[in-house]
C-alpha cells in the first residue's frame, strides 16, 4: 500500500480544507498541509471585530496545533488501515533487498571506520542541537505587521499589530503569517544542515540512511 505520507499528501491535495480549524468566533481558520506544514490561514472579513487583536498570534498558534492533531489522527487510521490489511492478506510491507555485502576487506574497513567516527561525532552534533534549541530568533513580515519568535524548533510566540489589525488587509495578514512559518521550517533546516556539514562522516551515513529510505 502506498506511503502514509504520500497519502496524506494526496487527501490534503483533494481536500484542502480536511484539517481545517477555527475558533470558536470563526474570525479565523487555519489548517496545515499534508506535510504537516501551515499551509492556509483565513481571516474572516472584519475579524478583529469579533476577536481582540491582541489574541489573534496565540490562537493562530493554537488552531495549528489543532489540525496537526487532526492530521495526525488521520495518520493514525492509515496506519490502522495498513495493519488491518496485511493481516487479511497477509502481506509486509515493501522492504528493499538487502545489498550483498562488501567481499572487498579494505572497503569493509573504511566503512567500518567512517561508521565509528560518525558514532564519535554524534555527541558534538548532539551539542549543537541542543544550543540550536536555547537559540531565540525573531522573524518580521515585510511589511512589519507580523512577528514570529522561534526558540528552537518551536514557535514560542506570534504577534499580529494590534494597531493596525483593522487597516491591514486580511489576505495581507493571510499571506505574511504562512511565509513566516515556512521562513521559521527552512531556518530551521540549514541550522542543522549546517551542524552536520561541520561533521563529514556523520553527514555521510545520514546521506545513506536517506538512500535507502528512499529505496524502500
């Protein structure tokens, strides 16, 4: 059966608003994508006049964590639905077959050898992740109206302008706050991209992980 991402993908793409929530004034909507990633926010016309505009960044925040767990609820029945049809069948899932191994010492030992200094080099990486995780970064929309503040890999806080809430247009609004999440998510990437970068031989059992992920 196919890949629960892939299928998460493939419902998001049918249905863009199957994970879609909204607070309990429906001044505004929010819903991620299949990936997981904020992929739409909807701000009713007027909306600041049913929700106070200094509450609007938190409940953003809060209406994102609640179509996660509605996405993630959906991976669960996937994953329910996978299970439940190999035992009828009787089917596993696709692995991909096992490379021979290597009858070449020399090569054997080079691998063995990257494989223990990645091992070594695991802890240095851990480090970095961890300050990367105490690191506070503000992200600002262009046009100033929207501020995300990331600690981490978490969003600790977004702020929407209260005083220009009602004068700034809402697809505006719509459009800055999306940008910023996918700013905070690519940030986010290169920070460890770059710890691994900075450690070679760990980089390369991680590329080969990800080749046999991808094989599978």
């Amino acid at each position: 059966m196919a890949d629960i991402q892939q299928r998460l993908s493939e419902i998001y793409r049918s249905d863009p608003e199957v994970w879609m929530q909204a607070d309990e004034s429906e001044a505004v909507r929010v819903s991620v994508d299949g990936d997981g990633k904020v992929g739409a926010v909807r701000f009713a016309q007027n909306w600041w006049q049913r929700l106070r505009p200094e509450d609007a960044g938190a409940t953003v925040l809060t209406l994102v964590q609640a179509s996660r767990a509605a996405r993630g609820e959906t991976a669960t029945e996937l994953g329910a639905d996978d299970a439940a049809w190999e035992r009828a069948t009787g089917a596993t899932p696709n692995t991909a077959p096992l490379q021979p191994p290597s009858s070449d010492r020399d090569e054997l030992m080079g691998r063995l050898e990257t494989l223990l200094t990645a091992f070594a080099q695991l802890d240095t990486y851990r480090k970095s992740v961890m300050e990367a995780a105490r690191e506070t970064v503000e992200l600002r929309s262009p046009s100033g109206e929207v501020t995300l503040e990331v600690v981490g890999s978490g969003v600790r806080r977004l702020t929407i302008d209260a005083r220009n809430a009602q004068f700034t247009p809402e697809a505006q609004l719509e459009r800055e706050i999306v940008d910023l999440f996918a700013r905070a998510r690519e940030q986010l990437g290169v920070r460890q991209q770059d710890a691994l970068d900075d450690l070679p031989e760990l980089s390369a059992v991680v590329r080969e992980v990800h080749a046999a992920e991808g094989r599978a």
